[in-house]
C-alpha cells in the first residue's frame, strides 16, 4: 500500500461560494434550518417551495404553510441590508431615486423572490431603504451611482449577515 505525502485532513472551515470563501457560520438567520416540505406556500407573499428553493409559481392549493424568510424579516422590521441615498440632491430626486430601486427589485423578483424591499422612508438627512437581503442593497447603491453618478460606500458586517450601502452626491 502506498503511502501519502498528505497529512490528516481537517474539516473545513469556510465554504466555497462563486469562487469566494464564506464563512459557514454567517449565513442568514431567518432561513430555514431544515429542509421544507415540497410545494410549501407562504400564506403572505404567496411565494412556493418548490426544487429546493422559494419560487413565485402560482400553485396556492393545499400543501404546508410556513412563512418565508423574507416575510418573517418584514414583519419583524429587521432588515439585512440598509440603502442610504443622503443629502439635498438625494431629496430633490427621491421620486427618480425610488423609482430605480424599485425597478431592480422587480427585475429580481423572478429570479429570487425573496430579495426585496421591505420599507422606504425619508428622513431630514434623505432616503433609506430596507431591504430583506443583502444583494439587492449594492444592485441598487451602483445603480444609483450609475445613473447620479456620486460615491458609494458598502460596509458587510463581518461576523453577520447585514450590510449598509451609503450613497452621496459629489460635492
């Protein structure tokens, strides 16, 4: 029997994810710890399991019922990514500004249904979005930089599942 140059194997610590390391333990905590049933429906959004992930297939008959993550965050005001488009160029084009968000989050719909916004609101300083995910908050800060141009700034939470987007216009 041959033997190997290899020493023992440890476990691995991190997952490969589209070619980047994640840590195993920060991954989201709303999503389901275990397996759901086949054609589980959310009774809010309407949102099925089906093939092992949350799809907007229409199929509303019979089945389990369980809330899906994105829903479970919403009712319990606990975003997972924060958009902040700040100062008076961010307000004098909040309706241009909400209007982009919004187009993204429908293009994304469809594809992952639950990556949405859960809330916007303005404040004295400009315009935050809440987001149920955190993709959707950097698809919509570059997108906003791309069509206002300005300066974006993404801040991942290095031990959660959170992250902050700040927009500002140049000066």
């Amino acid at each position: 029997m041959k033997q190997s140059n290899l020493g023992p194997q440890r476990p691995r610590t991190t997952r490969r994810i589209a070619g980047h390391a994640q840590q195993d333990h920060i991954l989201d905590p709303y999503q389901a710890q275990q397996k759901l049933h086949e054609r589980t429906l959310c009774p809010q959004c309407g949102a099925v399991y089906h093939d092992g992930r949350w799809q907007l297939v229409g199929w509303t008959e019979g089945g389990f019922k369980e809330l899906c993550a994105a829903c479970r965050r919403t009712n319990d005001k606990f975003p997972a990514g924060i958009v902040t488009l700040r100062g008076d160029f961010a307000r004098k084009h909040k309706d241009e500004m909400i209007r982009l968000a919004r187009h993204h989050e429908e293009a994304e719909k469809n594809e992952h249904p639950l990556n949405r916004i859960m809330s916007i609101e303005e404040d004295t300083h400009g315009i935050v979005i809440n987001t149920t995910d955190i993709h959707l908050p950097r698809r919509i800060g570059e997108a906003v930089k791309r069509a206002f141009h300005g300066e974006i700034d993404a801040q991942f939470e290095e031990d959660g599942y959170f992250v902050r987007v700040n927009w500002t216009a140049r000066a």
